[in-house]
C-alpha cells in the first residue's frame, strides 16, 4: 500500500519579474513511496526539493497534479483537514531545526499538543522521544544552549511525539557536522526498522546510502539514481 | 486549541517579545490612566455638586405660578384641597406641602458662644416642614410642643458647611460639628422684625431648639414643624391655610414628567431653580468628562494603531516559526489565535497598568489639593471617584484597544502560506 502516491504533479512560480514566463520548478512529478519505505530524494540546490516536501507536507496546495499522502488526496482536503493531516499522520524535520527558542527542549518537542486534540499522554510521549534521541537530561535546556546536533534531535522528538506513520524531512543533516550527521543517519535508520515511512530530501550520500531507494529530482522530474550523478553531488 | 494551551504558547511569546509589546502596553496603560482618572474625576465632581445641590430625580416641587392669571385674581392657590389632588396624580406616592413664616421674626443672641463672646441679632426666614420630610435628621422630635414652649428647628446642612469654612475663619470663630449644634437653643421674638415698620403689635417671646441638620431644610433660614407655622401664622393672623409649596415624590424616576405635565395642567408650576441649577451644573461636569474621555480615547485609538505596528513587526519577525507552528498542526485559526492571546495579555496588563497610575495620579492630586489649595465650603476629601465599573471599563477598553490593534495582523499571520513562512530567511 502506497504512502505518497503522485501523479503528473506540477508546480509554478510567477515570473520573478514582469515579462520573464512563469518559473516550472516541477514539471509532471510521478512518485510512489510504499508504507515503511526509507525513500531520499537527491538533487541539487533549488531543484524544487524543498517544495515537493512542503507539497508533500500539505503545506503548499498550489499545483497541478494528483497527490495523495497516507490515503488521502490533498487536493480535496480543507485547510483544518490538512492541518489535522499533519498534526497527527506526519512529521516533518527541517535543516535549520525551526526550534522555538522561548521555549525549553521538552515544551518544543510537545508544540503538536498545543494544537488539534493534543497528543494523548503527551508529556510522557515528548519525555519517551527526548530519550530516544539521547536528550532526557536536555528536557528543560532552551535551545540557545544546545549544540546543533542537539537541536536537531530535539526537532526529530517533536516530530516523533505524536507517532506520525510518515516522517517528511529536509536536508536533515545539511547544518551538521559528520559525526552528528552519522547519528541522525543512525536514528532514521532505527525508525525505518521501526516500520516508519521516511522521504527524506538531501544532496548528501551519506543519508541517500542509509535510504533502501533513491530518487534524483532534476529539471523538474523526479528519475531512478545515477551513479555519475551521485558523484557529482558529492 | 484549547485555553490553557493557548495562555501558556502566549505568555512564553509575550516574555520573548516584552520590549516591544512593553511599548505598546504602555501605550495602552497611558491612554486607559488618563480614561479612568478623567472618569473617577468625573464621578468625583458629580458627587461633590450632588453634595451642594442634592437633588432627588423622583422630587418635584410645586408652586403658584408668579404670573398665573388665577393667581392675579386670588383664584390660585395651595391649599389642602390642591393637595389632595396632587396627591391623587398618577405616579404621586408621597405629597409635602411646606408652609413659609409669613410674620417677622428676629433673635438676638448675647452670651458665650462655644468659648466666644457674641453680639448677634439675625432675621429669621422660616419655612414649615412635615416632620415625615425631615426623617431621621432630627435627631429629637420635629414636633410642634405647643405654645410657649421652644420650637424644634432643623437647619440645612450646607449653612453649617459655609459657616465653617467662610464665616467662623473669617471672625475666629470655633468651626463646629452637627453633634456640637443639636440641642443648642437660641431666643426668638415672634412678630418683631429689625426693618422698620414691619414689627407686629402683639410680638411675643420664646426659643428655638436646634434639632438636627438636613438636605430638607430651607437653604435660606431655618425650618420648623409645619405645625408650628401653621400655628404662628394663625396666632399673629396670617395666612395659615395655603401653602407655599408642595414637594412631590414619584413612585420612579420615569414618573416625574408624567406628573410635571399634570401639575401644568391643574394650573400650577414645578420650582426648577435648585433642580436645573443642578442639572446644569451635573451636565456641564459630565460634558468636560466626556471631552477629557474622548481625549483618553484617542490616546487609546494611537495606542491600538502601535500596538498593530508592534504586532505586524512581531509578525514578520516570527513568519517562520508561524510556518513551523502551521506545519506541526496549527491551523490559520490557531495562528490567529495566539497572536490574539498575546495582544489580550498585552491589553490586560496596559489596563492593569492604567487603573494603577490612575489611581496613584488621583491620589497625588488629592494630596496637592489638600496642602495646596485653601479650605473652601464643599472642599472634597477626594476630588476622585473610583467605581468599579471605571476599572471594568477601563481594563475592557484596554482589552478591545488591543485586540483591535492585533486584529490585522493577526489575519496577516493566519493568511501566512506556511510553505513560504517555512523558507523566510
């Protein structure tokens, strides 16, 4: 059974000036991730990674094409609908943490139970997921006193806290150094074995070889890896 | 979302942002201090003229018009039958009627006064009371006691505010309290007057004792029991069966025009000299209040158009963390949401802040306007009135000044695209 299923997904810019044509950033996407697949998405800075992530993330519904995530069709789906999609089907992590520096490690990690109808036992959820990334004794730390590593595993627990089925992440690794990259590598890993769904975009090897498939997102389209590519993002 | 949820994303984005929206609280606070001191100042004022001119919005009193045909002709007239119906008008529960001295009276006084010597000869302007009127301000039976004994009288109390502060400072005379006074008797001479002339043949002597002080006495004399006019006046042959006035009360405030417009019709006038001037008074205060309110107003008004330009900063600055809060579940309402929440707290703490500095700038006035003005009959403890209702309204207005303030922008921020607010270097 499929987890994202897209078919002939188009995405446009408006012209970055009068006169110049609209900007085609995915030109007809066709993908198919299967439920517990560790999918990555390489490809190159400004090749629309990001946007097929947010279209993914039903965070971006102006485009063209059939998409459906977890069952259901994005198209179709309200505003509140979509933020309930998110809120307990997916997590998302991003390159740059997107923590909320006024609050504390555990008070970001449990932001999805501010909204919707919370997450069920939600604090002993965010405490359970601030472990499992190795940072328990972080919990009342703000984000300004933590590494970027550790910021970013406290971006993958509040992601983790309401048990999404689809983990959505872009450039997860892009703002670490090798050592903490290999251990966010290490933890998506664990959750694919976990039989977590995992699309992860990233023009790092070293997270596309973590991945059991991976896919090359260029001129629009999305294709099967290439060797001579792989070489040339590294 | 819930409340509490609500409450605490708020409050921790309120501490984060304090510098800002410490600017517009501020605001907020100036414009709802200067509200609620301009309206406790009103209040204050209003209670100082109700002071001066206490006047009843269920009272009437009814007089012979000046200039009444009937009147010229003798025709007109207040007598007991003209009560009666006056009584019977719709809207009436109670009718007075107040009968005046119509013989000369004097006293004279030599003798000690509470420690001082004086030499004081007065005439007296007497008005007859129906000792239901005077109530409980007689603090010994307002009863007629019969003739050669001495008759009670109640004085007004704002005499007893000007001898205090004018006349007693100006002779060096003790200043004295209403409990000084009541007992205190003073001799009379019936029929006898210092106008030459006027003195009656058969004058006769006796006293008067001071039963107490009321807002029902006459401003312009003292007041007996109308008994006791109704027998002077006999005894010395004036007129002891037509009244000079009736003071009606309403059964509700709504009632008096209906009974005014009754009163008009049986011939008669209502005496609005005390009552208007009053009112004019009152409505003069409550205009200068409404001007130095609508002053606050529009401090508040530049108030919420800062607090809209602190939000919108807010907004811009946050957009990502908006994209964030939307990509974790929130929805436009949500985003909405918290801003509100963060410009009500915002709100609620200028208003607190306001009432504060309102109440402590009152309280400084009132210091300054006790060392620094001199004593003046009617001079308030307080020129300020605090009611509960000038704090309800004045967090309200700082509460509505706020959330209007933050309205756009929080639209602006539940309009965000979160998949732009996301990529928002």
């Amino acid at each position: 059974m499929n987890a994202i299923l897209l078919r002939g997904v188009k995405k446009r810019y408006p012209p970055r000036e009068p006169g110049l044509a609209p900007q085609e950033l995915l030109s007809g996407v066709d993908l198919e991730v299967k439920r517990g697949e560790f999918m990555a998405v390489e490809g190159q800075s400004g090749s629309g990674k990001s946007t097929l992530l947010h279209l993914l993330g039903g965070l971006d519904r102006e485009f063209e094409g059939e998409a459906q995530v977890l069952g259901c069709d994005l198209r179709a789906l309200s505003d509140a609908e979509l933020a309930a999609l998110r809120h307990t089907q997916i997590g998302f992590i991003f390159q740059s943490f997107n923590l909320l520096p006024a609050l504390t490690a555990l008070e970001n990690v449990l932001l999805p139970d501010y909204f919707g109808s919370g997450v069920p036992d939600a604090e002993r959820r965010a405490m359970e997921a601030l472990d499992r990334v190795g940072l328990a004794d972080k919990a009342k730390a703000k984000p300004a006193a933590l590494s970027g590593g550790e910021r970013q595993r406290v971006a993958i627990a509040r992601a983790l806290v309401a048990r999404p089925p689809l983990l959505l992440a872009d450039e997860p690794t892009g703002n670490l150094d090798a050592r903490t990259g290999e251990g966010v590598i290490a933890l998506f890993k664990e959750l694919h074995a976990d039989g977590m769904t995992l699309l992860i975009v990233t023009h790092e090897a070293r997270v596309s070889h973590a991945a059991t498939r991976v896919l090359i997102l260029r001129e629009g389209r999305l294709g099967p890896e290439d060797a001579q590519h792989s070489m040339e993002t590294l | 979302m819930r409340t509490g949820k609500l409450v605490r994303l708020a409050r921790g984005n309120v501490v984060r942002e304090l510098p800002a929206l410490a600017v517009s609280a501020g605001g907020v606070a100036l414009g709802i201090g200067c509200l609620v001191f301009f309206l406790a100042l009103g209040a204050g004022l209003k209670r100082v003229v109700n002071d001066v001119f206490p006047v009843s919005t269920r009272e009437v009193e009814v007089v012979v018009p000046s200039l009444a045909i009937g009147n010229i002709l003798g025709e007109q007239k207040l007598d007991e039958t003209i009560v009666e119906k006056l009584r019977k008008i719709r809207g009436v529960s109670a009718a007075y009627p107040k009968m005046q001295l119509r013989i000369p009276a004097v006293t004279r006084y030599n003798g000690l006064f509470f420690g001082r010597e004086i030499h004081m000869g007065l005439e007296i302007v007497g008005v007859g009371l129906m000792p239901e009127l005077v109530g409980t301000d007689a603090h010994a039976p307002f009863e007629d006691a019969g003739e050669g004994k001495p008759v009670p009288v109640v004085v007004n109390r704002r005499l007893l505010e000007l001898y205090n502060k004018v006349f007693a400072p100006q002779r060096g005379l003790p200043t004295l309290t209403d409990t000084m006074l009541i007992g205190f008797q003073i001799p009379v001479e019936l029929g006898r007057s210092y106008v030459a002339g006027k003195t009656l043949p058969n004058a006769t002597e006796g006293s008067l004792l001071l039963v107490g002080f009321s807002d029902r006495a006459t401003l312009a004399g003292v007041s007996l029991p109308l008994a006791a006019v109704r027998r002077i006046n006999a005894r010395f042959g004036a007129d002891a069966e037509t009244y000079s006035s009736v003071l009606l009360r309403a059964q509700s405030a709504d009632d008096v025009s209906n009974i005014a417009a009754a009163v008009k019709r049986m011939g008669l006038e209502i005496d609005e000299t005390e009552r208007s001037r009053a009112l004019q008074i009152g409505a003069a205060v409550e205009l200068v209040t409404l001007a130095l309110s609508l002053l606050a107003a529009l401090i508040t008004g530049l108030a919420a158009i800062n607090t809209m330009q602190a939000f919108y900063a807010s907004v811009r600055e946050r957009t990502r963390e908006i994209g964030v809060l939307r990509a974790v579940g929130a929805t436009r309402g949500d985003v909405a949401a918290i801003v509100l929440a963060e410009a009500a707290v915002t709100g609620l703490a200028g208003g607190v802040v306001g009432v504060v500095l309102a109440r402590i700038a009152a309280v400084l006035l009132d210091r300054l306007a006790r060392t620094g003005l001199p004593d003046f009959p009617f001079k308030p403890e307080s020129f300020f009135h605090f009611r509960v209702t000038h704090i309800a309204v004045g967090v309200a207005v700082a509460l509505a000044a706020a959330l209007l303030g933050a309205f756009l922008p929080a639209r602006a921020a539940a309009r965000l695209d979160p998949a732009k607010a996301l990529t928002e270097s």
